[in-house]
C-alpha cells in the first residue's frame, strides 16, 4: 500500500528517464537507483528471516 503510495505520487517512469538520458553512464546509473532499494530490502528480509529461524531461546 505505502509503495503504491509512492508510486503515485512520485510519478516518474523508468522509460523516460531512460528516453532523456544524455549517455550510457546515465542510463547506468538509472537502472542502478531503481534495483538498488529492492535488492536492499530483499537482503534484510532474508537475514531477518535468518535470525528468527536460528534463534537459540525458542524450545521446540
């Protein structure tokens, strides 16, 4: 709900970006920035996932 949020809000399009840019360093750093923050929050959730799972208080 909150990415829709932004989504909405932000209303700027990869195409677009990727339409104007000036050169191939540009384009780069576009598909960069975008993959970036999701790549990101996967590797948090995994090792949020990680320690909950190896936790060593929890009797079985």
């Amino acid at each position: 709900m909150l990415a829709t949020l932004t989504a909405v809000l932000q209303d700027v399009t990869i195409e677009d970006k990727l339409k104007n840019a000036p050169n191939s360093s540009y384009e780069i750093g576009v598909v960069i920035g975008t993959y970036l923050p999701f790549i990101f929050l996967v590797l948090v959730a995994y090792y949020i996932f990680y320690k909950a799972k190896n936790r060593k208080d929890l009797n079985d």
